[in-house]
C-alpha cells in the first residue's frame, strides 16, 4: 500500500542484510502503529537512484522474508489480461468466510 515514511515509520540505517547488493543502503522501518504481518522490516535500496533493491521483513514469532530485487523495469505497461486467473481442472476454490 501507500504509505508516508516520516509519518509511518521511525527509521534508521542499518547494516546491510548478507546476499543483497554491495554499495546498497539499508534502512530500518519500525511502524509507529503495530502491523498484524510484520514487527519491523528493512528496506534496501540503491543510494544513488533511490531503487529498490531488497526487503526484510521480521514477524511477531521471528520468521524472516527476505526478498532481493534485480533487473527492475518501472511502467513498462503492462496488460490487464497478463493479470487473468485461470482457476487449474480438478482445484476446489475456498472462499474466507468475512469475519464478523
């Protein structure tokens, strides 16, 4: 979603998490709100173009995701139909019941 650093998060740099590329910056987000999928993440990013290179993320019961990103194109316009779902033969959908 969209979010507001400042206004979200207090930040702070970090050292840069093993297996994401050198010379990149890390920073670390605490939201200032508790999150229901994560306690904090850390943001990597290229300080000269301010892409995105990586992310950490750290759940309440410690599990880590980390996610390295390369060969990133922006606004390449892609078409709704590269989005369709095609639900596999022999697969039960299971919808959530909404929660009350």
């Amino acid at each position: 979603g969209k979010g507001n650093l400042t206004r979200d998060f207090t930040a702070c740099l970090v050292e840069l998490p093993a297996g994401m590329a050198a010379g990149s910056k890390a920073l670390k987000l605490v939201p200032k709100t508790r999150q229901q999928d994560y306690d904090w993440l850390v943001l990597v990013v290229d300080p000269a173009t301010l892409e995105i290179r990586g992310l950490v993320t750290i759940d309440a019961q410690g599990g880590k995701s980390s996610f390295s990103f390369t060969n990133l194109k922006q606004n390449v316009g892609l078409a709704d139909k590269d989005f369709a779902f095609k639900i596999p033969r022999g697969v039960d959908v299971v919808s959530a019941s909404p929660r009350s």
